[in-house]
C-alpha cells in the first residue's frame, strides 16, 4: 500500500471514530472522555502523528495523542485542525525550534508562551498553549462566518492579531498566505474532503 493509500485507510478511520461525539466539557486535569479510552480512536490518531513523523517514540506518542485530543476538546476545537495545524508548525516534531525562537509541537514564541502561562518546552504543556490561543483567535474572529474564521484565526496565529486587523483580513505575507493554504489543505484531507 502506497503511503498516500495508508494515510487516507487512517483518516478514513478517523472519521468513523470522529462521529462518536462525545461530552461537551473535559475535565483538565486528566483525559477522561469515554472515547479517549477507545484504543480504535487513540489508534487513529497515533496514526495520524506518525504518518507526519514516523521517528516519534512510543511514550512522545502517547503524549502528543492525548494531549491533543484533551486540550483540542477542552478548548472546543476540532482535534483534525488542531492536528493539521501542529502538523503544519512542527511536523510533530516536540523539539522543532524556528529561526525565530518559537519552540514545540505548536511553535510558541517564549513571549506566547509566558502570556499563556505554559512552558514551550514539554509536550502537553506547548499543545496547551497551542489550543488555547487557536481557541482565542477563533473567539476574536467569531463574526466572521465559516471559512474565513478559521483563515483568519490560522493567519493571526502565524502572523499575529495585529497583523490581521491592520490588514483587514489575512496579511499579504508569501509566509502566511502559504502558511494558511498549508493548514487548511491539510485540515480538508483530515476531513475526507
């Protein structure tokens, strides 16, 4: 089976679990949702991660896995753009550092990172912060309908707020258009779509 083939039999099963549903709050303070416990579920998304970074350890793994369906569901986030989103910054990776500083799965600035009171350096904790200032750009924008909430989120999460606003919509940066195309093609795949 060709790569591309394996990656959409995983998404494929991704689906399948994704229309489970499950409860509308999570308790942060552990994964506690039914469906987190599912290992047909879990293993859909580890599979997911590997297929962007097939070097990650069995531990790292779990970590990420669980860290992102919790956070991703405790900020109401649909855990396919979180997992696009991270694939995007990071390629799944817990040790990427960009030229400019920013640190971790979610590539948080120190500055980020400090702001939202997380640490950049360990797993749950960057996926933390990742989620809460996707959920905050996605709050920010919440006039805005559809798809371009969500473009306009992923482009102040890459360019910042400020940017969008003095903008007034997705700045004209190569990085960010780039950026923002990249993450919605991989959420669209996530999707089936």
């Amino acid at each position: 089976m060709c790569p591309r083939s394996e990656f959409r039999l995983v998404v494929g099963i991704l689906l399948a679990f994704l229309l489970l549903g499950g409860p509308t709050s999570a308790d942060p303070t552990r994964f506690a949702q039914s469906y987190y416990r599912d290992e047909a579920y879990l293993n859909a998304y580890r599979q997911a991660v590997l297929y962007y970074n097939p070097g990650l350890g069995a531990q790292p793994l779990e970590t990420v896995v669980r860290a992102l369906l919790h956070y991703a569901h405790h900020y109401r986030l649909d855990p396919r753009l979180v997992t696009a989103l991270v694939a995007c910054e990071s390629g799944f990776r817990p040790e990427a550092v960009s030229s400019a500083g920013a640190r971790g799965l979610g590539q948080l600035m120190p500055g980020t990172a400090r702001a939202e009171g997380v640490d950049p350096g360990p797993i749950a904790s960057n996926i933390h912060g990742a989620c809460r200032v996707l959920r905050r750009h996605l709050d920010r924008y919440a006039d805005r309908s559809g798809r371009a909430r969500i473009e306009l989120a992923l482009a102040a999460y890459n360019a910042g707020p400020g940017a969008v606003e003095r903008y007034g919509g997705i700045p004209p940066y190569p990085e960010t258009l780039d950026y923002v195309n990249r993450v919605l093609a991989e959420y669209r795949t996530l999707c089936g779509r």
